[in-house]
C-alpha cells in the first residue's frame, strides 16, 4: 500500500503521512518528496505528522534513512510528530533523536495527541 500523503488541515500547515500496512524506503523517500513539494510552495511553518497506526512493520536502517531526510527538511519545516508507532517504533525514534541530537521529531499515540503538540509548539512560539 506504501505511503499516501496529505494535508491534515484546511490551512495547509500540516503535512500527514498515512503508512499502510507494508512500505519500504522507497515509499518513505516519494512520500518525503511529495512532502517536499507541498512544504516548499507554502511560505509558512509547516509540521508533519507521520501516521504509523497501520504498519506492521519499520524496515531496517531506519536511523539512517531518518537522519538523510531529517538534513534534507526545508527550513519551514519544524515538528515531525510520529504517530500510532509500536513501543518498538517509539524506541526507534527515540534512539534516532539521541544518536543524531535531534529535537524536532516526537512521538504521539494518536493524531489528536500530535495536533496538540504542534498547535502548543506554535503557541509557545507565537505562530498560533
């Protein structure tokens, strides 16, 4: 099924990835290309949400494939706030922000719960 991507709001402030049940890093990488595009034509903060609640499965070298796109995000792209991950994704993640010093990506169980974060980072940021 791959990745289908999408705006997440009228506003088109919130790019969402929805993850099927399998992808591989080719997926990964046109999703983030066509995220690219939508980011690239807005001249505000854009946030994406990465929808893990279908997939089985993260394929290997996900530290590295996350820190190639982490250096390739335009500059008006702040949070990357992964959802409905397993305890196992979650811990991929967290080992990806600490191993390569990275703030900008979390975690969320839901996609209420990331709308949330991102719309209390843009509080405390004044963008809201």
């Amino acid at each position: 099924m791959g990745i289908e991507v999408s705006w997440d709001d009228a506003e088109e402030s919130i790019i969402r990835w929805d993850f099927g049940e399998t992808w591989n890093w080719d997926d990964f990488q046109n999703a983030f290309e066509q995220s690219l595009q939508l980011a690239l034509k807005a001249d505000h903060r854009i946030d994406v949400i990465p929808n893990l609640s279908y997939s089985k499965v993260v394929p290997p070298s996900a530290l590295t494939q996350f820190n190639r796109i982490q250096r390739q995000m335009p500059d008006n792209t702040t949070l990357i706030v992964i959802t409905g991950g397993s305890v196992f994704d979650n811990a991929i993640i967290s080992a990806f922000r600490a191993a390569y010093r990275v703030e900008s990506w979390r975690t969320a169980r839901t996609i209420d719960e990331a709308r949330i974060i991102i719309h209390q980072s843009r509080s405390e940021n004044g963008q809201d």
